[in-house]
C-alpha cells in the first residue's frame, strides 16, 4: 500500500518546463538519488540488473551491460511524456 503520493511518469516533462528531465530520472532509476515510493527507499534496479547481467558477461561487461538497460527504460519514459 503507498502511504505517499507518487507522481505520474507521463508527466515528467509538464512538471519541468516542458523539457524531459533525463539525468534526474537515470539517476532516481539507479539510486543515485533518494526517491521515497512504498514508504522506503526506491529499490535501486542498477543492483538488480546487475545481478542478472554477472551471470552472462562478468563484471566488466555488466556494467555495459547495465547502463545499456538503464539508458533504455529512461528512453521508454522519455517516449510515453505528454
């Protein structure tokens, strides 16, 4: 149950002039910002991806890997913005 409101995604862009706000949005995604859903911290996914992506290309490569998957979600948001 959310005990906080969360903001919309399809209203980034209103909600700052009309310009996606990109950086901000990469860093709330992998944790670099504190950004409070479910009334804890947000899980920070660039852990989570990568746990997934060790297990194909070792550390070096996921980290490619990673900031691949995190650059793609973020495009997705930048897409669906009214």
């Amino acid at each position: 149950m959310l005990n906080i409101h969360v903001p919309g995604l399809t209203g980034l862009s209103a909600a700052n002039d009309g310009k996606f706000p990109f950086l901000d949005t990469l860093m709330a995604i992998d944790g670099r910002t504190g950004v409070r859903g479910h009334g804890s911290p947000m899980p920070i996914w660039g852990d989570r991806y990568v746990a997934s992506a060790l297990e194909d290309a070792g550390f070096h490569g996921s980290e490619l890997i990673v900031r691949g998957r995190l650059m793609a979600l973020v495009e997705y948001i930048e897409s669906i913005q009214q």
